[in-house]
C-alpha cells in the first residue's frame, strides 16, 4: 500500500524556502528540489502558489515580518531605551547562534541585492532597522547625526556577526561569552568618546 503524504500548507514550502535560501542562496529556491526535499508532489506546491516568484515574495515577507518587525516589537516591550538597545542585541546576535539559518538568509539577501524581488525588500528592511537604531540613541540623548553614526555601528556589527556566524561559527561567542560580548558591545555603542567609562546606564 502506498503511504499517503501528508498534506504541506503555503506556510510549509515558505519555511522549506527560507532554509533553502540560507543554505544555498536564492538560486537554491526551485520547485522540484524544494518539493523532493519535503516529500512532496509539484502539484502541492502549485496549490498554494502560482510560481516561484510568488513562493520567494512569500520568503522574503515572512523574513521580513519575524526578522525586523517581530524583533523590534520584542525590543520595545522593555520600559528604558538601554534596555531595549541590550534586549536588541541579545534576539538578533543570539537569534544567530542559536538559528544559523537566520544569518544565512541575511548574508544570501546581502549577495543577490540586485535582484527584482529581493532589492525593494531590503531595502526597506535596511531603511526599517536603522531608523528604529537612530531613533533608540536619540532617546539616549545623542544629538541626531551622532544617533545616526551609531545607529550605522550597532547594523554593521549585527551584519558583521552574522557573517563571521556563517563562515567560522567557532570563533563566534557563546552561552555567558555571548552575555559578556553583548555588554562589551552596548558600553562601546553608548560611551562617549571624550570621556568613556566603564559605567553603562541601566546595567
């Protein structure tokens, strides 16, 4: 008797296409491959989707949706602007180590930004995480260019991390050695360069 499938929702072949995308950049986001990966038929996949276009516009809102705007609603649900910069760092440098996957689809975005689908996308995204950066160190009391430059610091370290995460995930900080790492990161981002210390508000 031939086992039944087992029936695959859009949000299934979604995640299956984000994965694919963090292993093997958006090339990797092909129908057949993606429907033998998951046990499925080609007919599935075209039940929820009218083509691939269509299943990587699915990707892109859902990464999107859990990796800007979920963890910024996240951050801000802490009362004091330190501690949302700190609860900041700690969901999207920890998000990478403990889901490879999603360093891997920020660092697959990065390499295709040129492409139709994924260039408005991450744009907007870009424009997103550092508006919310400037606007948390301006409610630090820096003065709004000096919010911007290290609003631009704290995303390049993000990306940085990410990157490093990807391509040698030993040397990356873990467990209380990512706690420590973090704290190191919020008193290089808040301290003043005339008179830097080693008291960071809030801690």
């Amino acid at each position: 008797m031939k086992e039944r499938r087992t029936r695959l929702s859009a949000a299934d072949w979604t995640a299956a296409a984000l994965q694919v995308l963090a292993e093997g950049g958006l090339a990797a986001v092909a129908v057949e491959p993606l429907a033998a990966r998951l046990g499925a038929t080609k007919g599935s996949f075209y039940w929820h989707f009218k083509d691939r276009l269509e299943l990587i516009e699915a990707a892109l809102a859902q990464w999107e949706q859990r990796g800007t705007e979920d963890v910024i609603a996240a951050a801000d649900a802490e009362t004091d602007a330190v501690t949302r910069l700190r609860e900041l760092l700690r969901l999207v440098l920890g998000g990478v180590e403990r889901q490879p996957a999603v360093g891997g689809v920020e660092l697959s975005l990065q390499a295709t930004a040129n492409h139709p689908l994924v260039a408005p996308v991450l744009a907007r995204v870009t424009r997103r995480r550092l508006g919310y950066l400037t606007r948390l160190f301006s409610e630090l009391g820096f003065a709004p260019a000096e919010a911007s430059r290290r609003g631009l610091l704290a995303y390049t370290a993000y990306l940085g991390h990410a990157q490093l995460a990807h391509a040698t995930s030993e040397l990356v900080p873990t467990g209380d050695g990512l706690d420590a790492y973090i704290e190191d990161v919020v008193q290089t981002l808040l301290c003043d360069r005339r008179t830097c210390t080693e008291d960071v508000p809030g801690k």
